[in-house]
C-alpha cells in the first residue's frame, strides 16, 4: 500500500511538473516591418518592451524589413506592415499595428486571458 501511495505522489509532481513547463513555453515571433518608418520603429521598440517584461528570456523574434525581403509578403501572405506573426505555441496569430496598445499584443499572443 505504501508503495501505491508514493506512486501516486510521484505521477502528482510530474503533472505538476509539465504544468509549470506550459507557461514557460517558448514564443517564436516574426515582425515584418517596412524600412525604418515611424510606425515600424515604433513596432520594435513598443513589441522588444512586451517580450522582455513579460516573455523575458522565452522569445525568438526575426524582423523581417520587407523592402530587403517582398517575397515574403507574398509567402506570408502580409497585406499590411508592421505585422507581428506568432509562431510558436500555437495557435498561430497576426497582429497588425505598431503594437502600441499592449492589451491588445498580450491577448494576441495569448500571455493574458480575457
């Protein structure tokens, strides 16, 4: 009986475990950006602040300038800039603007529930 019940501990820390590991998973983003315009500095910049308070150390972010790369506007199917792809963890989002309202960015990549 004793056996069964350290058991169960056990199974109990482990679930623990990869619950804890859920909110530590790691956000692959792409920013397609056009030059350096004021809204697409303004994208970096206002998008670098979120990822480093509340994604800090858990984020891979490309910029993509669409000037040096158009094809990928056609691949990624971009129709307005600055956009933000998230990639990883699913589900996949866009968020399209200079990610100045940052209610709006958290719950488009899903750091905040409604």
């Amino acid at each position: 009986m004793k056996k069964k019940i350290e058991e169960s501990v056990g199974t109990t820390a482990a679930f623990d475990q990869v619950m804890s590991g859920l909110h530590e998973e790691k956000y692959i983003l792409r920013l397609f950006i056009t030059g350096t315009t004021n809204k697409s500095v303004l994208a970096l910049t206002n998008l670098k602040k979120i990822c480093e308070e509340y994604l800090n150390g858990r984020y891979e972010l490309e910029v993509i300038d669409l000037y040096q790369n158009p094809g990928l506007a056609i691949e990624e199917q971009i129709i307005a800039a600055p956009t933000l792809i998230k990639k990883l963890p699913l589900p996949f989002r866009r968020i399209i603007g200079d990610m100045s309202d940052i209610e709006k960015v958290l719950l488009g990549l899903e750091i905040k529930k409604q």
